[in-house]
C-alpha cells in the first residue's frame, strides 16, 4: 500500500539509516487526514464541549522533569540541540505527546471546578525506530482531549468521550475493538505496577489490525489519577480536595494508514465516503 500511494504522490516517506520518521500526505489523502481529525473534534465536542488550543513542538526539558518523564516512561524522545551548543542534555525537548502542552498550558491553574475538557492537535516526536513496522513513526500528529476536574467526573467522561471516538471508528470500519492495556506512564520496567495498572483499568486502547494481523492501537483513554494536576500546580490549594485528569489520545497518521491499509483498494476516495457517512449517521445536525 505504501508503495501504491508513494507512485500516485499521495504520499512521500520520511526515514533514515536508522529507520521510518514519518510520511508526508498530499492532495486527497492530505485532505482524508483532515476529514478524520476534524469528524473527531465535532463528535467528541459534542458529546461534552472541549477549549482548542495549540501547542509548541518544543518544551522546556523541565516540563517532563516535573514527571520524572526521562526514569519513568519507555518512549525516547528527541532533544532539540542548537547548532553550536556544546554537548551536554539540552534544555529544551520535542514534545512526545499533545497533552504535555495542555498540563503546561494549566500549570498554576488555582481554581477547582466540576469537570473541563481540554483539546488539541500536537506533532509528537518518539525514537522508536522499527524496520518492519509502517505504523511505529518517529513524528506524528496525535489529537487529544484531556478531562479535568473532579475524580468521578473525570472517569465518567473520560469513558463516554472515549466509546464516542470507538463508535465513530466502527462506523467507518466494523473490526476495531477496545482491550484493556499498561498505562505507559510507569515505564516498561515497572512490570508489577503495570499489572496493578492493567488490573485497574486505568488505560484501554482501540485497536485495528493490520492486514497482516498485527494490532495497531488507534485510539486510547488514560486515567492520571492526581499525577499530572499535583505536579503542575492545577486545582485548589491542599486544603481541598485535588482534582484529577484523563485523556482520549487519536494517533492520526496510523489511523488513517490502517484505515486505508484495511480498504479494499487502498481507495482513498471510497475510504472518505464512509467517513462522511459515519458522521451523517452519527452526529445530529440542528435543526
């Protein structure tokens, strides 16, 4: 398939010695890309409306200190390193994931209410090189939406923003199913508190497999728990009870490449009509 769409210059690859970075898209599987992010942000918003911001593709390397990011999670991230700076870490780091960007964005926020929803859209960077995997990329764009608020009400719409997003996959593609998954903040070597995380609930993912069989994990819910309000400063002072947070995380670019890879045809025009009507048939229209 990946072929296919590089000789109809739909699509170009991005890679080096190491392997895959990402991909380019263009013309209508660009405009694909584009349809599919903005049927998520009308149907999630609809179901609990949600404050957009943007987001910088470079952080201060002490926004991820804050959560002992660098001990605790798997991925690797990129530094971004002056030209001329002398070696040594770097002070500032490209953002791994969308919602670091909201958490500092918040970082301070001495106020408490019922439950807020948050979104946006982030190029996320992760060294995660795979010679054999189309879907593991080193840049990508990541749609999320953080809940914050009041524990039970972070986890009941949290859950609901995260069985709309599944609902509207099914209605493009019938095969995506949800199973229980190791919250990835606690690194791949906290093997015991994986268990108590899985055991828990605290991450599901959407996934779609790859003609091959391989499952590729669309979509995702998180439950923080109090880890990312109490570092950044984000609720009522400690007499108050601290507010929690979620998220519902769409990798974009492996959606749409699973998407398309499990259409007959690899047809990009066919693929978007069923997103049309998976939004005709599930989001109401005013009246």
């Amino acid at each position: 398939m990946i072929d296919q769409l590089v000789r109809q210059r739909l699509m170009s690859v991005v890679e080096d010695a190491s392997g895959l970075i990402g991909y380019r898209f263009a013309g209508a599987l660009y405009d694909l890309y584009e349809q599919l992010d903005a049927a998520l942000v009308q149907m999630l918003s609809e179901e609990c409306p949600a404050t957009p911001h943007s987001c910088a593709t470079v952080l201060d390397r002490a926004v991820l200190d804050r959560i002992s990011f660098f001990e605790k999670l798997p991925s690797i991230p990129f530094e971004a390193v002056p030209h001329k700076l002398a070696q040594g870490a770097s002070p500032r780091v490209l953002s791994p994931s969308t919602c670091y960007n909201t958490f500092a964005h918040l970082a301070g926020t001495r106020e408490s209410w019922l439950v807020r929803s948050f979104t946006a859209r982030g190029r996320c960077h992760r060294y995660e090189p795979s010679a054999a995997d189309p879907t593991r990329m080193g840049a990508f764009d990541m749609r999320e939406f953080v809940l914050v608020g009041e524990p039970d009400e972070v986890v009941s719409w949290c859950e609901k923003l995260f069985e709309r997003g599944v609902e509207l996959i099914r209605a493009v593609d019938a095969g995506v199913r949800v199973a229980g998954a190791s919250d990835i903040f606690y690194g791949a070597r906290s093997e015991a508190t994986r268990k108590v995380q899985r055991a828990l609930g605290v991450k599901r993912e959407g996934l779609l497999d790859w003609p091959d069989g391989n499952p590729v994990a669309v979509c995702s819910r998180n439950l923080h728990r109090d880890l990312f309000t109490s570092t950044f400063g984000i609720g009522p002072l400690e007499h108050a009870p601290a507010m929690h947070s979620s998220c519902v995380a769409f990798g974009l670019d492996r959606m749409l490449l699973v998407l398309l890879a499990r259409t007959p045809g690899h047809d990009v025009e066919a693929l978007s009509s069923r997103v049309t009507a998976a939004i005709d048939g599930l989001i109401e229209v005013p009246a």
